[in-house]
C-alpha cells in the first residue's frame, strides 16, 4: 500500500475530529485541567447508562481496580494475601492492582469458544484462601455470567466485573458491569470509548461506594505534566503521527513517547510488577470532558462495530480461520474481532509490512509480551488453554474509522496467506 494512513487495530481508533477540537480547547485552558463539572456529570451520565446507583472515575481502569480492592480490604471483606482468582490471557492491568493491593493474583484458564474464564478450572483453584473473582468479557463477549455467579454464591466469593473491552454487551438482555459486587470500565486509548487514560467503577453497593468515594478523595488528581501528555495525545496522533505513519510517523510517535511528550500505554514499572507514581488517582476534569464526549458516542461506536463483525463473519466463513463462537445469550460488542490460526504470529507480522496494523491482543499469556510472568505470579504451563490462544489469536479492527472498503482489503489479504 502506498497510503501511509495505516489500516489499524490502535493508535487512538475511536478519536474523530471532534475529540481533536475539544483537546485543542482544552489545551489552552489549563485552569480546567484538574477540576470541574465534567467529572461529576460523566459518574451521573455513566450511573444512568448502566441503570446502578453509583460510579466513581478515576485516570485509568487499573485505579479503578485498585480503588475497588482497597475498599473491600477497609471493609474487612478481604485481608492481606487474600487470593484473586483472575483469568490467564489478559493484560498486566488486571494482576498488578491485586499486588499493589496486598493480594495474590491466581491464574485461571479460559475456554477455547469465547476467551472467557473457564468455570470448570475456576472450580479447581479456588483454595480456602480465595476471596475475589474477577471476571473479564474478553474482545467484548460477555462470560458465561449464569455459571460464574452459581459458583461464587456457592463459594461465598466476591464478583468483580472486568468491562474494559465491553461497554454496551449484554448477557441474557442485561447489560455487563451490573452482575457482580462492582465493576470497572477502562476508557484507554484503545477501548470503547477513549480519552486516553481513564476508567469508571459502577456499584450498586452502598457500603463499598462509601469506602470507595473515600479512596477517591484521599488519592487526588494525577500531575499537570501527566495531564498535558494525554490531552496532546489526540492532537498530535491525528495531525502528524497517522497522517505520515509509514513514512516517519511511526518513528515519530517512538520519539514523541520517549521525550515524554505523549504517553505510553503501559509504563516499563507494570511489566515487572511495580505500581507508577500516576496511579492511582481521580479523572482529572480534562479527560472527563473527552470522556463525555465519546459518551455519547457508543451506541454508534458499538452499532459499527457489529456491522464490521457481520462482514467478517460472512466474507471469512470456510475459510482456514477459526472465527469467534456465537451464543445466542450473549451480545457481543466486538471491541476487536478475533480470529484464531496456527500461524497467528508470522500473519500479523506478514501485515505489518504492508501497513496492516492488525491486533496482537494477546500473544502471551500475560500481556504485553514483555511482561515478567514471574513477577506478577504467573507461571508458565497452568493456564495451557490461554497459553494455547496467545500462540493462535490475531484480532481484526471494527472501530468506527475502518469501513467495509478497508474491511474487504483485510479479508482478500488473508484469504491470499491461506490459499
């Protein structure tokens, strides 16, 4: 391709001009940075969408993991080395809040059909020490939440909802984020909706929104600096890194990130277990405002993302790619759209090159792939499924700036790999 637009997964897929418009304002306002409406008017909006009585935000989904896991440990719902029961093939952002709280991550598999934590080994390693599940509605398909929750009342275990890549799916009509004790929500620069960092805890709990609102008023609002890296971040991705991408841009971004101009997605400390000094904190104003404003965008966001899954399904089906299980109870959103094939790896590098920035969630049981699996707990050989996935799953983009045109270019590239 000649284009140097890439075709991409990332790199800030949901920002529309907009979003653009509304950093640049912000950029000269920096009076509005920390404090202001915005933060409070995106909890009341998100507690409505959801239909629960409280949600609290914060800069990131991993302080919003943080926040919930403090004020279960203020309640004396949990204590110190208390287990986690969390799924395999996920992202550091979920462990690492569990130590940084005190407490040990255990590994759970997923099943091969929808990427979700396996009930069956959950069975298996829960220990007269575990407390905690949480549950991850992996790519935006909702876990098997009638089988989850039979074991943790069974258990007398405590359900956290892990809805980083599933704002808007439903399971049996309901929406996720409403079945478990609390839930947490990610608006990262690649979730379903985006203000770079960010993240929502939405409870119907009155005593946990109590410890939890405390926390949040105890940990105060991330630097000025943080705050200026992420509102340059839409600025300088749509004006300069993705115009020229596979030129400079791609170089650019690289040095843009080490200058600390923009931010990482993930610092080098969370690869090793460590906990940043940025985290947690509160939403400052700056991002609630493009939170907002993405908020009201979802329907539409999650609308074209379906759209793009039924192209994908109909144009890949019979083919050498195992596509992602349907179940009728379940409403998928389909943050990204995976794909499943033993030569995963050598297709999206294959991509790559032809500025085909397809998705590489996950190829490692633990990401991103230069995580230290011993660091965070895990240990290479428990979870062989998910091990198994990281080895064969590659992921398609459905975010709202990839239309069927780009859609079909995808397809006819990988169906030419397979012939």
């Amino acid at each position: 391709m000649l284009n140097c637009r890439p075709i991409s997964i990332s790199l800030s897929p949901n920002t529309e001009k907009d979003d653009v418009w509304l950093a640049l304002k912000m950029r000269f306002q920096p009076w509005r940075w920390k404090k202001g409406n915005a933060t409070q008017n995106l909890e009341k909006e998100f507690a409505q969408y959801l239909g629960v009585k409280y949600a609290f935000a914060f800069n990131s989904g991993r302080s919003a993991l943080l926040a919930i896991l403090q004020a279960l440990l203020s309640s004396e719902a949990l204590a110190k080395e208390d287990e986690v029961l969390l799924q395999a093939f996920t992202c550091n952002a979920v462990p690492n809040p569990v130590l940084w709280a005190g407490l040990k991550p255990v590994y759970v598999d997923c099943r091969e059909d929808d990427f979700n934590i396996d009930p069956a080994d959950l069975e298996k390693k829960i220990t007269p020490r575990s407390r905690v599940v949480i549950v991850q509605h992996t790519f935006g398909l909702p876990a098997d939440m009638d089988t989850i929750i039979e074991i943790c009342n069974r258990r007398n275990l405590i359900l956290i909802e892990d809805c980083a890549h599933a704002l808007g799916a439903k399971y049996k009509g309901k929406l996720v984020g409403t079945f478990g004790r609390a839930s947490f929500f990610s608006f990262s620069r690649d979730k379903v909706i985006s203000s770079v960092y960010g993240g929502m805890i939405a409870t119907d709990d009155s005593v946990l929104a109590r410890n939890i609102q405390t926390f949040q008023q105890e940990i105060g609002y991330p630097s000025l600096l943080w705050i200026a890296q992420q509102i340059r971040h839409p600025i300088l991705m749509h004006a300069i890194v993705l115009p020229t991408y596979r030129l400079i841009g791609q170089y650019l971004l690289v040095l843009f990130q080490w200058l600390r101009i923009v931010s990482k997605a993930v610092h080098w400390k969370e690869k090793r277990g460590k906990k940043p000094g940025y985290f947690p904190k509160r939403m400052p104003n700056a991002l609630a405002v493009l939170a907002l404003c993405q908020l009201q965008k979802l329907e539409r966001f999650n609308s074209h993302r379906k759209q793009l899954a039924n192209f994908y399904y109909e144009n890949l089906k019979g083919t050498l790619f195992l596509l992602p299980e349907k179940f009728v109870e379940r409403e998928n959103i389909f943050l990204r759209f995976p794909l499943r094939h033993q030569k995963a790896h050598e297709i999206i590098k294959k991509a790559w090159g032809m500025n085909f920035l397809i998705g590489d969630w996950y190829t490692t049981p633990i990401a991103p792939h230069d995580t230290k699996l011993g660091a965070i707990g895990y240990e290479l050989g428990s979870c062989p499924v998910a091990e198994k996935l990281a080895r064969e799953t590659f992921n398609l983009p459905t975010h709202i700036h990839i239309s069927e045109k780009e859609a079909t270019l995808l397809i006819d590239f990988l169906q030419c790999l397979v012939r």
